[in-house]
C-alpha cells in the first residue's frame, strides 16, 4: 500500500490548556458552544458560552481543583451523559496537568468500579441521574465525589467528600487562577476505555500531543472554519466526538452545538434551530433518519431544509450525498488512532462503499497470515504507522504486554480489522479479526459478555456473537450450553438478569440460546463464522 506524506499542523500550543487559552484570546465573545437538551423544542432551555466565558470557566474550576488537592498527573473519572460540565471538567484538568478518565456513562456499576481501580482514580465527577450506579461502585480510593447537580444527594463514605459543581466554580472565581499547566506534550491527558479483545478493556492513553494532533489533523479533514456549527451528538466518553466535533471545532473558532444524544425526531430541528453545517454520523443515525417512527421509509420530498454542508461518516456514500444533499466524508480511526488514518477525499472521486486513503501523517499496510502484504481486492490485517503519544495513543495503562503486543517497536499498530483495497488505493472494510461487535456505534467484545455470562451457575460454556440488525448494525447473541438438567426458560431469565446487572444496557444480549454443542475449529476454537450462519439462518423473521 502507499503510504501517505506527513503533513505539519498548525502551530496549537504545548498542550491543551495552551490551546485553550489561545483560540479564547483570538474568538473572545463569539459563541463557543450552545448546549441544546431540548433538541430545539425549547429555546428558554438553550444555554450560550462565548470562548472567552468558557475558558474562565475552565481556570476557575481547575484553581477550585487544585485548591482541594488535584495536581499533575492525578487521574479524575468523568462519568458523565454528554453535557457541557463534561468538555469542562476535561479542559480544568488538562490545565492542571491532571488526567481526565473518561467512563461510558451507561456502564453498570461492575464496569464502573473496574474502570476506577484500573486507572487509579482518587475523585470522581458524576450527576444526579449516574449518582446510584457511582455510590454502588465507587472503591475506597476515590475521595471525593464532585455532583454537577446542585440537587444531587451527597454519596457517604468513610473520609469521602462531596462538592458540588456551582460552588466549586464560584469559589475559583474568587482565586488567583494558576497559570495553565506545565504538562508537557507526551505527558498523559486522558485516559479513554475502549473495548478490545480482552474480558476486559484497556485504558488508551492520549497525551496532550495527541489531542494538538488530533484537533489539527480532523479540522484540516473536514475544512473547518470559525463560521461553522458542529452538531455534537456522539457521546463525549468517546474520541470521536472529543476530537473529530469539539476539539476540531474549537481550533478553527467554530460553534459546537451540544446535545444530549442523538434524537430522530429532534434532529432536524435542532440542525435547523442553530444554522448546523457539520456533525459526525454513523449508519445507525441515517438510517434512523431515513425511517418514520412506525417504520416506514420518508419520502424524499419530505426531507427538511437544513445547512449541512458536511457528514463524517464512515465511508464515502454518493447515495447518502444525494439523498440529503451534502457531502459525506469517508474515514476510519479508532481511539488508539487519535484521528482518522484513512480519510475520504472532497471530490467525486471516491467509488460508493469506500473509505479513504491513508491520511497525512500515517502509513497503511494490509498483511496475510504470513505477515506479507496483500495484492490489491484481497482482504488483510489493517496495520497503521504513525507515531507514538503524537499520531498514535501512548500506551495502554499499566499494561505492557498489551502495549508491546499491539504497538511495535518502528511504530507500527495493529488495529485488529481487516481492510482490503482497489487498484487505485481506494481503502474498503472488511471485517474485525477479533470478535468485537457494533451495537449502535457502540463498540463491544465479545469475550466480555461471555465472562459475565461464565459466572452464572449452571453455565458450562458460552460463545457470544454478533447477528445483523437493521438500525444497530449488530446485537448481540449469547449461545449457551447449560447444565444437565437446566429448566430452559427460568435459565434464560437468569442469565439476562445478571447481565443486566454488570452490563451496559447495549451489551445485554438480545437473544439466549441453549445448545448442546458449539461449532469447533483448529485447535478446538468455537467456529464462530459457522455459529453466526447457523443463528442467522434460523433467526426470527
């Protein structure tokens, strides 16, 4: 595969906290972000900050935090639904030096309490609606508990402390702000979960080099400008909408206007509402879009008036181009990426279904079996080159032998998926070499369903995978093999009870099915290509 040539961003800052100061300084009272809860349904619930407001906001809160202790390299959970307190506890921290861990908001309080001793939290940042799941997880060493609703119950404990946001911010207010942070740029900054091929995930850590990168890189990709609107509508725990929408927005001086989540009846709406011009999609959301509540398809003269301009998405699609009148931009990243090492091109160019070409600063290669690269129209292992703490993440968290398996030595990482590519270079996808599922834009391993299913009594073996779905994309479907004996249908219900208790609601599997063997491969591997097909051919119509 040819490989891309490297290109120099601009010049943002050593750090994030510099870059913040600086696009405050240069934007002043133009609106930074909007926050919409209402989906444009209320105008008396929207809420305006300019990037001068902002960043006091973001000094304030981290003289507030240092006055309790936060400094350099101390590692804070932000467990929150996309809100503005979340971009906001991120950026205070970034100035502190501190690093920022960012939670799925809807994890089970398993999940949680995994995420808060892996990465060696002292203080927790949560609202009213996670508070119950946080008090059930939270272990000894997180002390202090920051609750963004100022009618959030207190959550006891030994020596714990409970702050709330508003008072926090007015007592910074009131101090000597500290000069942004002496982080330097491969100093760690965040620390995002993701779901890899173990039973558990692995902590990503991005530096502040990495974030300069990323907003550089994804505002030069999508051609921002300080007169765009970015809808942010993917969930801020994620590093797409950290980087690709609001990072990228707030280095080219344009307007995130933030939602709670992705609405289809208010989409629309909002986009219209706020003048929209970009927002970053996923099929799940278009074909929500194209779909009426009963099901039925929208005809095209119903689509609204709007101003978009620009999707990202995750291929070039001239028929979505068409049919909502804009341009799709096709690419490919992942949070050990940082931003997307396969990008679209703004011409017609692009055959339909194709993602990219390898963007500047990466180099892409696709290898066999063998570790030998494959000719064009065949399907290999996806291995992107870049560079360590800058292009590509750091590290994985206290773990090593993770990191050395996945980033080599001349900075090569194996991401895991399969591409395959045309005689013209156009990069196409494949599929995921290991068993990893997309549930709504939600990435999920397989092998953690199975070791929450593993621990219900009367389980002997389990194989979990990954069945299409028409608005999901996958759902998962868990095939169980139980116990002589097991009254099938009580059986069922347990298993679903217990994964709803240690699983995020998108995990949960859809369908449990008992058999009495699975389909074996080399060296007695559950064939779960040939489980898939056996599921898929007697799924319910």
């Amino acid at each position: 595969m040819p490989s891309a040539t490297p290109s120099t961003v601009s010049e943002l800052g050593r750090n994030l906290a510099e870059l913040v100061e600086r696009r405050a300084a240069e934007r002043g009272d133009a609106t930074f972000l909007v926050w919409d809860p209402e989906h444009g349904a209320r105008a008396d619930a929207v809420r305006r900050v300019s990037y001068a407001g902002w960043a006091s906001n973001v000094a304030w809160l981290a003289a507030a935090l240092a006055a309790r202790g936060i400094t350099r390299g101390h590692k804070v959970c932000v467990h929150l639904d996309n809100r503005p307190e979340s971009v906001l506890v991120w950026w205070a921290l970034a100035r502190l030096g501190a690093v920022c861990v960012s939670t799925n908001a809807r994890s089970a309080a398993d999940e949680l309490r995994f995420y808060l001793e892996d990465s060696e939290a002292c203080a927790i940042v949560t609202s009213a609606a996670r508070r119950d799941v946080v008090a059930e997880a939270l272990p000894p060493a997180v002390r202090l508990v920051i609750l963004v609703d100022d009618d959030a119950a207190p959550i006891e404990g030994d020596g714990r402390v409970n702050e709330h946001l508003a008072p926090l911010l007015a007592e910074g207010a009131a101090l000597s702000p500290a000069p942004p942070s002496p982080a330097g740029p491969l100093d760690p900054c965040s620390i995002l979960y993701t779901s890899g091929t173990t039973s558990r995930p692995k902590g990503v850590v991005l530096t502040h080099a990495n974030y300069l990168w990323g907003a550089g890189q994804m505002c030069l990709h999508q051609k921002l400008a300080a007169d765009d609107v970015y809808l942010v509508q993917m969930p801020l725990f994620h590093v797409n909408a950290q980087i690709y929408s609001v990072l990228a927005s707030w280095a080219a001086g344009a307007t995130v206007v933030l939602v709670p989540g992705f609405s289809r009846s208010g989409f629309w709406r909002t986009a219209a509402h706020h003048g929209a011009t970009a927002s970053s999609m996923i099929p799940f959301f278009v074909m929500a879009l194209l779909r009426k509540a009963d099901g039925s398809r929208i005809p095209r003269d119903e689509l609204p008036e709007h101003a978009f301009r620009l999707w990202g998405y995750g291929i070039s699609s001239g028929k979505v181009d068409a049919r909502f009148r804009l341009k799709t931009l096709g690419w490919y990243g992942m949070t050990e990426t940082v931003s997307a090492a396969v990008i679209g091109t703004w011409d017609a160019g692009a055959p339909e279904g194709a993602i990219g070409r390898p963007a500047p600063g990466y180099q892409i290669r696709l290898l066999d079996e063998e570790g030998i690269p494959v000719p064009p129209t065949v399907p290999g292992a996806l291995y992107v080159r870049g560079e360590r703490g800058v292009s590509l993440a750091l590290e994985y968290h206290n773990r090593p032998r993770a990191t050395a398996a996945a980033f080599s030595r001349d900075g090569w990482f194996a991401t895991g998926d399969r591409m395959r590519y045309d005689e013209e270079g156009w990069l196409y996808f494949v599929d995921r070499e290991k068993d990893m599922l997309k549930v709504g834009g939600e990435n999920v391993a397989s092998s953690e369903i199975e070791r929450v299913i593993q621990e219900v009594p009367g389980v002997l073996e389990v194989a979990v995978v990954g069945l299409a779905d028409e608005l999901l994309d996958e759902v998962p479907v868990a095939c169980v093999i139980a116990a002589p004996g097991t009254d099938a249908e009580p059986f069922r219900e347990r298993i679903l009870a217990h994964a709803r208790g240690k699983l995020a609601d998108f995990k949960v599997p859809r369908r449990i099915e008992l058999v009495e063997a699975l389909p074996r491969a080399t060296l007695e591997k559950v064939n779960k290509a040939a489980l898939r097909d056996a599921l898929a051919a007697t799924a319910p119509s």
